[in-house]
C-alpha cells in the first residue's frame, strides 16, 4: 500500500503494516508498613523516576531470548492500578509477560504477574502471593500474560481483577482473608469466562443497564505455532523478524454480559458485534438498520473482526448510555454507539472515528478520550504506528468526530514513534487535559529514522480562554518532563493515577523487557485541584458517568468516568480536576448512568470527596497517602 512503511516480508514480498478515593474502610495496617521518610531529593523536571528505592523490582519479559521473533512477543504488558485492600491508596499490579519452552521452543509459558501495596510515600512492598495472585486456579502457574481490567463485578465494593493473554483469560474475586486483609480468588471457570483467544486489552461497563457490569474484551490475531510463516527484515533476508499482523486474520471480538450471579454468558451476537454467525441469523437482530445489517453481513463475509489492540468504554455521544471504542491494528477502528438494552450498532466510518484523515487505516493502539478543548465533549486520541499520524478524533456533537490531528499540533509525532500506552492528565493542574504517550517499536529491524527503544512523549495542553475550540494544540515538553522522558525503551502499556493523594497525577509504564517505572508527579504550581471518587448505586463503578465542574468565573470543566482506555492497562477510577488559580467551585453536578442526575455545591478544593448516588452529603477523609 502507498505510504505504509516495509517492516517484514513472506517470501520475499513486502508486508505494510499500519500496527477511587474510597471512604477508607477499617483495614488495620502492621506497624512494619509504615513507610520511611525519603532520604533523596528528587531530580529536575516535571516527573521523577522513585521507582529506585520504592520496593517495586518489576520486569515484564516477552521471551525473545529465544530468538523467535513470533508476533506473540511484540505486544509486551500492561499496568493496573487497583486498591485491592481499601485503604485508599492505589496499590500496582503488573502482567508478567511469557516465554518459549521445551527442546524445540514450542511450549508456550507464562512469567509471575506481581501485586505490589502501596504503604504511602512511594514506598511499595510486593504482596503478589499473600494476595493469591502468584498461581490461577488448583495450583497452575501463570499463562503468558497482557493485559489487566480493573472492576468491582459483583458490587460488593471492593475491586476486581480481571487478567488477559494468549489462550485464555483470568477472572480474580477480591474476598476477606485473614486479619480483616483481602486476597483474590481464580474464578475464572466458575464465571465462565472460558475464553480460548488470545486477549489483549478488556474494558467494563454496563452495557444493558441493569447494574451490573458487564465485559468487553479484543482478541488479536490468530498467530500460533500451526500459523507462524517466516518473516524476514526488508533490507536483509537473512534475518528473521516480527511479522506484520496483516499477515493473519483478526479474530473475533466477544461481549460478556454479567448475570449478576458471579457468572458471565457470551452475548457478542445478539448484541450487534462483529463475530462469526450463520448467515441467515441476521434477520433476528431487529434492532439494527437495513444498512448496518448490510454492513454486519459484508464485515463477517470479509473477516473484518478486528485486530484489537486498545479498548474505552465511555458514553461518546452524550445520550447517557456507556459505548465502546476500539483501537484496532491496520483495520479500521470500531465505534459501538450503544442503542439501549445491551445492544450496539457500529458506526466507525459513519462517525469519522476509523480511520485517518485520507481515509486508510491505521495501526492502532493505545486509546482515552477527554474534553481537550472546552466543548463538554469527550474527544478521542488513538496512538498509531510509524509514519502514520496518531489521532485525535474532535468530538462535534451527535456522534460525530473530525480528524484535529494537523490542526492541533501532533501530526509529526507519528513519523517515528509507535505508540501503545496513552492517557490524557493535567500534570500541571491548569484545567485543561494533556497527554503522554508511551513509545517503542514492535520489530527488531526498524526502518528508519525509528529506533527499537524510543522516548516516551508529554504533550502539554496550551488552551487559551480568548481561543476558538477548534484551534486548541498540544506542545511537546519531554524535554523538560524529567530524565525518564529522555531515555529509550520498548514503551507498551502505562496507567495514570495519584499514588499519594497529593492531587497530582503520576503515572506507571511497564515497558517491555525494561524495569517498571513509576513517576513522581513534580510539577512546582500552586495551582488547585479536586478529586472525586463515584459510588453508583447499584452500579457502583460509575462508568459512562459525567461530572461537570462550575467554577466562579464561568468556566465549565467536564470530565467522564471510563473504562478500559489506554493500552492494555487500567488506570485510577477517581477523577481529578484542575482548578489553576481558582480556589472555590461554585457546583459539581454529576450525571449517573442510571440517568439521574444530582448536584453539590460549596465542596472544598485541595481534597478528596466520595459522592454516593443518592446521598446528599458528600464525604471527605484525611490523605492516606503522607
């Protein structure tokens, strides 16, 4: 295909390739986990690199030490923060990857996932086994591991785990244990959750409004050792590599819907998803339009299932119903508008969200969505492959989205980075959302200018009050972000959250072969902040709930409650604002996803609040974290 970078070849032909603060519950803390003062002052910049000394020793490995080049070993893992014990601070779990063994390499095994609980200060201790998280079900280890999901599924309010990689998926309950401590329990078989593909990236949400929420997950593609052709660099034949995902099919996406009883049933069909069926079962879906039927039909004739990668669950189209987006890789991405009652059209192209601006599709990864420019609006940002430009979809209104990557600054980004993991943060608490992106390539032979390891990259949000929405751009701050932004590594999933309450957004990338890094947000401002943590009832998690701020002088704030985003990873549920300058707010009004809305008025800045949907008083606690 014209414009596409060559990255591998079969036979000799080119290959393109586009690729909470929760109301502390009383959890009594050992004296031992009081964590120290810090001894060393950071370094310059707005983030710093605390991972030496906070106890989190973590490297997420892919097995190339076998010297495969599989396409297995391109997609690296993720991060989740979750805080699993209820001590209001988010604790750090991370996917431990895989690797290759046996006499000739086929067996196919799973590296330790890691839990480690945040003791406050940036000090971590790893709790993965007395946790349950160090083996699955009856004893078995690890499988090769992505991607984790954060959600409280049976709303007994305490947060859920659920794990994806090649072959199966994994679905942890968090029960009571011992000394009023917390553990997970494999439930994966019991849930039925018996999925045999291999999973990426999973998002949760009430799809069918019932309060309960239900599963989302992407599949890949049907890479195995039966499906595994040579592929070579480009510029040397005599050198295996990674193959381009447009050498194999896409498999099927699945929709769970949560019963409500711990367990799961497969509704992908029913619910509009693009997924093998008979053909004359396409009458049945009454709720879809002659021509998205024709659509449905077409895309299941062609295979077009998808190639998923990153997945968000948020309400798109402001109509109080959670939809899903999905980062797909070189086909085009999926927009599911939900229509009411569980069930999704899928109207990618129709909104102008698929593809790039010249109408090809993209090599899709890391995925958020933010009301960037001051619209009330959630737009979207989708991280793509080298030499194609990452996209920022505007949101218009109605379901509508225009391709903003030119006009908003970031198009020459994409010309030498492949970006995974992404998340937009106001590191700089002004009120307006920025960007980081997390950076590395997928081949071991990149053409150039591309490099195996490259820089993560922050954007920052530079909006003005006197300036038309449409014309709002990001600057490019790595150079002044901290010396972690100046290093190369094989980027792939990262998560956002403040890991000591501070109001600051930090953030955790788990790169690929490489340690873990967990960055301090340093940020000098005196700029406000407040933080809000939802509990829905009965769906306590809130996702696809809006909060509008209304400051003193005018200006509105809206942020939404998501699931999924970014790549392979989960972020802090809570939602932080911003406020610059401003030291009051005049009245946060939250929409639930129930449709009710409700109001508060006179909440103080520089805190955390717990609003329950329901309730009139909203709740404040001292910070855990110091």
């Amino acid at each position: 295909m014209p414009g596409k970078t060559k990255w591998a070849l079969i036979a000799l032909l080119p290959i393109s390739v586009g690729l909470f603060l929760l109301i502390p519950r009383n959890v009594p803390q050992p004296v031992e986990e009081q964590p120290p003062e810090r001894e060393t002052p950071l370094a310059p910049g707005y983030f710093a690199d605390v991972t030496p000394g906070s106890g989190i020793d973590f490297v997420h490995r892919n097995g190339e030490e076998a010297e495969l080049a599989t396409i297995l070993e391109s997609l690296g893992g993720g991060v989740a923060l979750i805080d699993f014990d209820g001590d209001g601070l988010q604790d750090v779990f991370l996917t431990g990857g895989g690797y290759f063994d046996g006499p000739d390499k086929k067996g196919i095994k799973g590296h330790p996932c890691k839990l480690y609980k945040n003791l406050g200060s940036f000090k971590f201790r790893d709790a993965t086994v007395e946790a349950g998280l160090d083996r699955l079900e009856s004893g078995a280890p690890w499988f090769y591991t992505h991607g984790a999901a954060v959600a409280d599924y049976d709303n007994d309010g305490w947060p859920d785990l659920l794990v994806t990689g090649y072959g199966r998926l994994a679905l942890f309950r968090n029960v009571p244990a011992d000394g009023n401590r917390r553990r997970f329990v494999d439930v994966t078989r019991s849930a039925g959750l018996t999925d045999s593909l291999w999973s990426t990236s999973a998002g949760w949400g009430d799809f069918d409004g019932d309060g309960f929420p239900d599963l989302y997950v992407c599949h890949y593609v049907n890479w195995s050792w039966a499906n595994n052709p040579p592929c070579k660099d480009y510029r040397d034949q005599t050198r295996p590599d990674v193959c381009a995902p447009k050498v194999f099919e896409g498999q099927p996406h699945l929709l769970y819907r949560n019963n409500g009883n711990g367990t799961f049933a497969d509704v992908s069909a029913g619910a509009g998803l693009q997924v093998p069926r008979p053909a004359d079962s396409y009458s049945k879906l009454a709720h879809l339009s002659p021509a998205a039927q024709a659509r449905l039909e077409r895309a299941v004739r062609e295979k077009d299932y998808g190639k998923g990668l990153g997945v968000l669950v948020t309400d798109l189209d402001d109509d109080g119903r959670p939809d899903i987006y999905v980062a797909n890789d070189t086909s085009g991405n999926f927009v599911y508008l939900n229509r009411g009652h569980g069930r999704f059209e899928q109207m990618g192209s129709e909104c102008g969200a698929a593809r790039d601006a010249l109408g090809r599709a993209t090599g899709s990864m890391g995925v958020d969505a933010a009301d960037y420019n001051g619209t009330g609006r959630l737009s979207l940002f989708v991280a793509n492959y080298q030499n194609e430009t990452h996209a920022l979809y505007r949101n218009e209104g109605r379901g509508q989205f225009v391709h903003a990557s030119q006009v908003s600054g970031i198009t020459s980004l994409g010309l030498n980075f492949v970006g995974f993991g992404t998340g937009f943060l106001d590191f700089d608490l002004d009120g307006h959302e920025d960007l980081v992106i997390s950076n590395g390539h997928v081949v071991h032979y990149p053409p150039p200018p591309a490099d195996v390891k490259q820089i993560p990259v922050l954007l920052r949000n530079t909006r003005r009050p006197d300036q038309k929405k449409h014309e709002v751009r990001f600057e490019n701050v790595s150079p002044k972000a901290g010396p972690y932004f100046q290093v190369r590594h094989m980027g792939r999933g990262i998560a956002l959250g403040d890991l000591d309450n501070r109001g600051r957004t930090d953030v955790v990338l788990n790169p690929t072969n490489a340690p873990v890094a967990v960055l301090r947000n340093q940020y000098e401002t005196d700029h406000h902040w407040l933080g809000i943590q939802l509990i829905g009832r009965p769906y306590r998690d809130a996702v696809g709930a809006r909060l509008e701020l209304q400051l003193a002088d005018g200006e509105k704030l809206v942020r939404a409650v998501k699931g999924g985003g970014s790549y392979l990873s989960s972020g802090d549920r809570r939602t932080l604002f911003g406020l610059g300058s401003r030291a009051k707010i005049d009245r946060l009004t939250v929409r639930w996803p129930s449709g009710k809305s409700q109001s508060w008025e006179g909440l103080a800045a520089d805190r955390y609040w717990t609003l329950t949907e329901g309730e009139e008083k909203a709740h404040t606690t001292p910070n855990p974290g110091h």
